[in-house]
C-alpha cells in the first residue's frame, strides 16, 4: 500500500491551505462563483442539483482500512450517513454543505486522502485491475506504474485546463479488467520474450455523446518512457483539441478527426523533443514505487482447508456465495472476495457509515488492513485465508454486504442520475430498483448466468451503458424522462459498443422490456451461451422483435 512521503504531505496540507483561502473568499463575497468554478473543481466538488458533492479521489481503487474508518466519519459528521463508489474506483459525498469542504480536505490529509483531480479539465484519478497483485493471471503488476502515473500527473503545470477532462486505465492482465479501450488513454502492460516489460498505449476511447473505441498508436512502449511519451500525447491533444464545444473536446474527437495513424505520427514526433530527459524514470525510481506494494507478510497456508470444504458442501447458502463473490488467488490458500454493494432495494454502489466501518474491520482481521474499490461500485478483500472464508462470510451477511451477485444482472453499474446529478436528464436509481424488484429469484438469476447492466442518466455516460451487456440511457422528451436501450456491449478482452434496439420506453416499462430480453435469450441460448454470447450470435433483431412485438410500429410513433 502506497504511503506519503513528504512531498506528498506537504502538497496535500498546502492545498487544503489554498482551497480554504479560496473558499472563504467566495464565501465572502470577494470571489464570483464564475471565478471559484475552476478552482473548486479541481478540489473534487461540483455544485448538483440539491445540495454540492464532493468526490474523493481513491488513487488505482486502493484504501487501507484506516481510511475507510475516517471516509465513514466524515459521512456521519458532514453528510448523510452514506456514500456513493463510482466507477473510476472514487468516492462521492452527496450532501456536504459548501462552508464545510476545507474542513473535509483537511480531514482527508490526516489519512493520506484528498479530492485533487477528480474533477475539472485536467487528467483523472488513474484506474487499474482491482484485483492487481493477486489476480493469477497477472502478467505485470500495474500498481507501481499507476503511481509513478500519478506522481506524474498531479498538478502537471501544462495540463491543469485541458480541452476537456482526461481519463487513464491501466491493465497488467490476460484478462483486461480497466476497460482500457474505452478510456482516453489506456494502457496495457506485457513482457516481451526477454522478460522486459513494454506497454500497449491505447488513445482516443470513451463514452459518452459519441461513443469510440481507443486505437492503439504505440504496441511496444519501453515502460520508462510512460512519463514522456504521456507527456507528447497530452501535449498534441492540448494544442487541438476542440475547445470552441464541449460536446467536441474529447480526445477522441481529435484521433477521430485527423486519424489514428496521424495522431500518432504527431505523437511521436513531439515526443523526440524529450524521449530521454529527466522525465524517463528511472529503475531506481520505479523499485521506490514498486516497495511499497509488496505482498503482505502473509504466513503459507495449505492449499486446501478441510473446514472449508466441508462447509462448502454442507451450506448452500455459503456455496452459492462462493461461486460469484469469491476468486482465486496467486497464493495457496488465499482467496479474493467481492463484498456486493448491490443488496435489492437500495443504490447501487451506496455505502453508509455503519458499513464502512465493518469493511473497515473485515479487511483488519482478514485481508491485512488493505482493501480495493471495482470499477463495478462493490469492494474486494484482496488476500483472505482460504480458511477464514466462511467466519468472513457470516460477518459480512450481517452487515448486507454478503449478496451473492457479482457478476450477476443485478450486479449493475447505475450512476447517481437525476436524483443527483444536476447534468442527468433523467433519474437512474429508481429503473435500477425497479429492474432489481423485477428479478428477485435468485435461482432465476443464477439461472441466466452472467450478465451486465449498466445504467446511465445522461449521455455523459457515468454508468458506462455503452459497454454494458443491456445498457440503459435516460434521454429527455420534452420534458418527460425515457430510456433508450441498447445490447451487445461489453468490456475486457473483447470490448464492444451495445446497438440501440429502437424507440425508447417510458420509465414503468423498462423492467418489462428488460424482462423480455432475457426471456428471448433464455429461449433461443445454447448450453455454453452467456447473455453476449447470444446476442453476437442472432443480432439485435430477434430481441427488437420480442420487446416491440405487433406493437412496434404504434411504438415507433409514441415514443420515438
């Protein structure tokens, strides 16, 4: 786990110092709220639609459990009791008052915690593999690069008002589990036949408004070169990049516009500039990063525990938690486990205080005080002794954290929509509660095998719908709110865009149509066939047929 040195301290309290002062001012009335936007921004808050939200930056997902212990206190003392995990692995506070931010920040800085970055034009909280450095088939650890990347990336005095904001995923896995392709830049982590580690540098991904598939503009990155090459991506993008309209600022826009190929070639001449100076990291520079993320002293454990296969066969309860909350570890005896924030009834990705606090003790007395947030909105306890799977267990039911959902439908990716977000055009929790109420047989859910649904309010995307297996997308009509649906998207290895199946539907018809696309998967599946599968398989027309039925061309007209 990555622990300040003191330029870090220092950086951090000087900010809090710098925020206070600016807050005041605007409090005062010595600073419009025009010139105070930028800069409150960059400290993470935004002003939503009832009250401001404050987001947390949680560095490549990863918290030691005496940070989740000050993140719970700070809900209970300035919020409601509760936050909410996104998908870039941050935390969002909801209901702050403004006049007691600094006072968060500050709060924040005693536990090596701020908001730097995790909001404005400038480059993002950097994402990586939950599961990074136990995942058994890891080729590259990626913690290390990810810090080196945020060394790098804080306060970069040329990228602080960028076109647009920026967004970096790193992955050191067979199995890309950052959705790298969908990101401004991502990054992939290899060995090549000598053993050295080089990097697949992806740009130009992302959501949103005009969704796109990065491309990749270099296969074979030297890993000391990320800092520089980095530095010439951004700068090429800095220069232009569309700044005369938001909905044209994103990298993406520009690769698209001049090419991948010439994006590239720009690239790389820009980066000759500086290919070899003083921002090539050093091997001496990456061991200090790399030290801080190694193994815990963890006593050997035999690879099989007889205790717990004998609960394994014995409770099926336990069983089937196993079976979609637990993963194998690159240890003997070791396990990862998914703790789901995704009990039926409540927001996907919310967490009160009062769970904060029993996560906080769970990764204590089983995980060595360390824990890790999904780009899915759950968390994982990264190094549980296989033996200790089933105490771990009967503690986390009693705390609703013990859902044996992951990777399930109603394992869903939903942002915070229009009960939150002053952007949203319509509201994503209550469809996400009402498609949860719709498929409350877990034997059917286990029945239709693994599955996601991501939920966005807006085309912003913050629920990554796109990418989702059924992706939902509120959309406003004059005034009302609908769901345009799509199918067929997804991430990892094999990352697609979802196709729209048609009109979209009224908010009490949406768990209906959801309900018939299973249905038509269920009926037309093979043995082997996931959810996906079927879809690349048939098409979106056998589904289209299903939900709109006879009625479709009535429907095409009402809610087209």
């Amino acid at each position: 786990m990555y622990r300040y040195d003191d330029y870090d301290r220092a950086l951090v309290i000087e900010r809090v110092a710098q925020y206070r002062d600016q807050l005041q001012r605007n409090l005062a009335g010595e600073l419009s709220d025009d010139e105070f936007r930028p800069l409150r921004l960059q400290n993470g808050l935004y002003i939503q639609r009832h009250a401001p939200m404050l987001r947390i930056a949680i560095p490549y997902g990863m918290l030691a459990s005496r940070q989740l212990r000050k993140l719970a206190d700070i809900a209970r003392r300035y919020d409601r009791e509760y936050g909410h995990f996104t998908t870039r692995q941050n935390l969002q506070l909801n209901w702050p008052k403004l006049e007691d931010t600094a006072d968060i920040l500050a709060e924040l800085a005693t536990v090596e915690m701020h908001a730097i970055q995790t909001s404005g034009n400038c480059i993002r909280n950097i994402t990586t593999d939950p599961f990074a450095g136990v995942a058994p088939d890891e080729i590259v650890d990626p913690r290390p690069y990810c810090e080196v990347l945020r060394q790098w990336s804080t306060f970069h005095p040329e990228f602080a008002f960028l076109p647009r904001k920026f967004k970096i995923a790193v992955s050191g896995t067979v199995e890309d589990r950052a959705v790298t392709y969908a990101h401004d830049v991502g990054l992939q982590l290899y060995r090549d036949d000598q053993g050295e580690v080089l990097v697949r540098v992806i740009v130009g991904g992302g959501m949103g408004r005009t969704p796109i598939l990065g491309s990749v503009i270099h296969d074979a990155l030297p890993w000391r070169h990320l800092p520089t090459y980095l530095d010439a991506v951004l700068r090429v993008y800095n220069r232009y990049g569309r700044r005369d309209n938001a909905y044209k600022a994103r990298i993406k826009i520009l690769v698209k516009a001049i090419g991948a190929e010439e994006f590239a070639r720009q690239v790389n001449e820009e980066w000759q500039l500086e290919r070899d100076g003083i921002a090539t990291v050093t091997d001496e520079e990456l061991a200090l990063a790399a030290a801080a993320f190694q193994d815990p002293d963890a006593p050997a454990r035999p690879a099989r525990d007889a205790g717990f296969d004998e609960k394994l066969a014995s409770d099926r309860a336990f069983a089937r938690w196993v079976s979609r909350c637990v993963r194998a570890h690159k240890r003997p005896g070791y396990r990862s486990v998914t703790l789901s924030l995704k009990p039926h009834g409540l927001p996907p990705g919310d967490i009160t205080s009062a769970q904060m606090e029993a996560v906080a003790d769970l990764a204590d007395r089983y995980s060595f005080g360390e824990l890790r947030v999904t780009h899915e909105q759950n968390l994982v306890l990264a190094d549980v002794p296989l033996a200790d799977l089933y105490a771990l267990w009967q503690e986390a039911r009693k705390h609703n954290l013990a859902t044996p959902n992951i990777g399930l439908l109603t394992d869903m990716i939903c942002c915070p929509g229009g009960d939150f977000c002053s952007l949203a055009n319509a509201k994503s929790i209550p469809i996400a509660q009402a498609i949860q109420a719709e498929f409350d047989d877990l034997d059917y859910l286990y029945d239709i095998g693994d599955l996601e649904l991501n939920i966005s309010g807006c085309m912003n995307s913050c629920g990554h719908h796109h990418v989702g297996h059924i992706g939902i997308l509120g959309v406003d009509k004059a005034g009302s709110e609908w769901y345009q649906v799509s199918i067929g998207g997804a991430q990892g290895n094999t990352t697609s865009l979802g196709d729209v199946i048609g009109p979209s539907f009224a908010a009490d018809e949406v768990p209906g149509v959801v309900k018939k696309l299973i249905e038509t998967y269920v009926e037309a599946r093979t043995p082997e066939e996931r959810f996906l599968d079927t879809v690349r398989r048939l098409g979106v027309a056998p589904f289209k047929a299903r939900v709109y039925g006879e009625s479709s061309k009535k429907a095409e007209v009402t809610h087209g």
